[in-house]
C-alpha cells in the first residue's frame, strides 16, 4: 500500500535555509523565514516569556493532561486584546486553544466544512498553507485578487468576490499584517467590507496572526472587531507564535461566535471533537506562559514594550525601503505603506537567483522577503543589489 504514495516536492523555505547555511559569505542576508530578527539578527526569547517560564517552573505542580479545549485561562484571557471590551459578545464567543496558528487555521475551517461550508473566498496570493489545509479538508477555494497593482489593497476584487458568493460560502480574511504581500485593508475598507458581509451573508473566518506587528494591538484588531459586530457568526484564528516570539512552542487559539448564546456550546463541542481526532490535545508550555502575562500587569507591560520594540523596529526599516522610491525598475514606496514582517516584490526568478548568486541575499521564490531580516546595517547593500539585478 506505502508505495502508492509518491515523492512530495521540498519545502521551498526549508531548502533556502540550507542553501542559506551553506553560503560562507560573511554578509550574506536572510530574508526568508518569517520570523522576527532584531538588528543583530537574533530571534531571542521576550523577557517577559522568560519571566513568566522562571514562574512557571516555581508554581506547576502538575504535567496531567488538560484536555482537548486546552487552557482555558490562556483562551479567555486572550480574549480582551482580540474582541475588547465586551469579549463574549454577550455570551456568544467562546474558543479553544490550538497548536499554533496553524492548528487555529485549521480548526475553524474544519468547524466550517461540518456546519456545511464548501467553498472558500481567499484573496491571493495568501500564506501558503491557507490553500494547502483546504485542499487537505477537501473544500474549494475560490481565488480573487488581492492586491492591486498600486500596492494598496484590491477591493474591487473584494466585492465582486463576496457579491457573486453562493448561499454557505465562506471568506478567509486576514485581520491585519497580510502574509505574503504586508498589504492590509483600510479601517474604512473595513467598514465596508463588514457591511458587505452582513448584506451578503457570507460567513468570515478571520486569520489573526500578526496581532500588534502592524500598527498596534488596539488597530490591529479594528478589521476584526468591526467583522464581528456587524454578522451573526463568524470564526476567528489566533496565533502568538509571533506577538510573544513563541514559535516553536506552538501557541494559538480558535474563536467562534455564535448567532445566539444558546448554540456555543454545540458549535465548541465539535471543534474538540476535531481537535481530539486531530492533536488529540495541544502543547502546554507556551501557552501557560502567555497566560501568567496577561495575568500579571507588570509582565503584560513588559510584553507590550518588547512587542512596541519590535513593531518600531520593523517600521524604520519599511521607512528607509519607502524612502528609497524606484530601485530599477522596483517601486520601494509601498513597502513603508505596508504592515507586519512581509511584503512582495516584482522580481523574476532570475532576478531572484542572481540577488542569491552574486550578492548573498535569500529570498523566496515568489519575492517576498522578511522585513525583518533587513537592518540598519545591511539595507543599503540590499537596496544597491536590487537596482543592481533589475537595471
């Protein structure tokens, strides 16, 4: 029977890292990964996580199980930084914890294909894995654009999209700091796209990832929170893989809202019974971590400025790349427009292969590079490469 199964392509990143490792170059730059770098390169561990672990390690007396929902102190006390200040919406939000934000992805699509979803509005491109979960779940997408060509977001595609949707389709949105292309929606395009979705019907499944990278916890969360006042259900992805640095430690949480109260608890009773045919339940440490923060008011300022640090160090870089304007025949200015760790550039394979050949500088295929593999120290010379290969 195992031979039936054929040789899956090489993840594409995970073959740059090594490509990366292999190269000798002294300043050679990584713009691949997507995770944080400070301006030293590193990608430490918060101090406010370190904290909140030395806590742990004092008052944990126990490894047992906690079961398929998770912690739920963890869950709950996520909730006012995602849905404000009434964060049940009146007893009509509950969630679960999930391994990651991919866990979080995939349960709510899940939970979606069983309440009878069979297609999927996704603007492209998109993070890859979106595409990958739903064909794996056996649901369609349907694609539309979503950047236009001015870097800004394409809401014409947006509305055609949702007004040409069938009855018990779905639309995943990003809620802010767009993976791949940094492009997010305007608050006032958030006000429409929200009454479009009351008008239409069209159940929202918002990817939260990148929460506080962007323009702050409170914006970030503008696009979300203005979803979900204006429908009756909707299901929401969490991830604090990146606003806590806990990637390996997979930490994230799914968020369902209910049209009435009265129906949470069916709905979350088929998210764990997902989560139990899928990771039965999910890692503990991290998210253990995440709650003694949010518990804690020193820690979560602690939290908040080293979050602060990294959102002003990401800026300055999009400054500098914004300032820099046409490079070749790249338009730069967009980046200082765009939010969070990513942002697509028009490159050609070959344009690629040469930044990686001649200059040392890794990126992925389809250009979109790591904001935050950029510093101080080495833009100039990424600047310089790019007018270089596009002259």
């Amino acid at each position: 029977m195992l031979e039936n199964l054929t040789q899956q392509p090489p993840d594409a990143l995970l073959a740059l890292i090594k490509l990366y490792d292999a190269d000798s170059r002294a300043d050679k730059i990584d713009l691949g990964v997507g995770v944080y770098r400070t301006d030293d390169g590193a990608t430490p561990v918060f101090a406010s996580i370190k904290a909140a672990e030395r806590k742990l390690v004092e008052e944990q007396d126990s490894k047992a199980y906690l079961g398929p929902e998770g912690d739920m102190g963890f869950v709950h006390a996520l909730m006012p930084y995602i849905f404000g200040s009434d964060p049940t919406m009146g007893g009509r939000i509950e969630g679960m914890q999930t391994p990651g934000g991919t866990g979080a992805v995939r349960i709510t699509l899940a939970l979606a294909k069983h309440a009878g979803v069979g297609t999927v509005l996704m603007g492209t491109p998109s993070w890859p894995n979106h595409a990958q979960i739903l064909k794996d779940l056996g649901m369609e997408m349907k694609g539309f654009n979503h950047a236009a060509s001015d870097g800004s977001a394409d809401m014409d595609a947006l509305r055609t999209a949702l007004k040409s949707a069938a009855k018990g389709d779905a639309v995943l949105l990003h809620g802010c700091c767009h993976n791949p292309t940094g492009i997010d929606y305007t608050d006032a395009q958030w006000d429409e796209i929200a009454a479009l979705l009351a008008e239409t019907g069209v159940l929202p499944i918002l990817d939260l990832a990148y929460q506080g990278l962007g323009l702050g916890m409170e914006a970030d969360a503008y696009g979300a929170r203005k979803v979900l006042a204006s429908v009756p259900e909707a299901l929401v992805a969490y991830s604090c893989d990146k606003n806590f640095g806990l990637y390996r430690d997979r930490v994230g949480a799914a968020y369902a809202m209910a049209a009435d109260p009265s129906l949470v608890g069916a709905i979350m009773s088929n998210g764990h019974a997902l989560a139990r045919a899928n990771w039965s339940m999910p890692p503990d440490h991290g998210a253990s971590a995440v709650r003694l923060i949010l518990r804690d008011q020193e820690m979560t300022k602690l939290w908040l400025d080293e979050l602060d640090d990294m959102r002003a160090r990401m800026r300055q870089v999009r400054d500098r790349l914004g300032a820099a304007g046409k490079v070749g025949t790249l338009d730069l200015a967009p980046c200082g427009t765009q939010n969070g760790l990513f942002s697509m550039l028009a490159l050609t394979p070959e344009q690629i292969l040469k930044l990686r050949e001649d200059h040392g500088i890794y990126m992925a295929g389809s250009g979109r590079i790591n904001i935050a593999g950029l510093t101080m120290g080495n833009i100039d010379k990424f600047i310089g490469a790019l007018a270089a290969v596009t002259a």
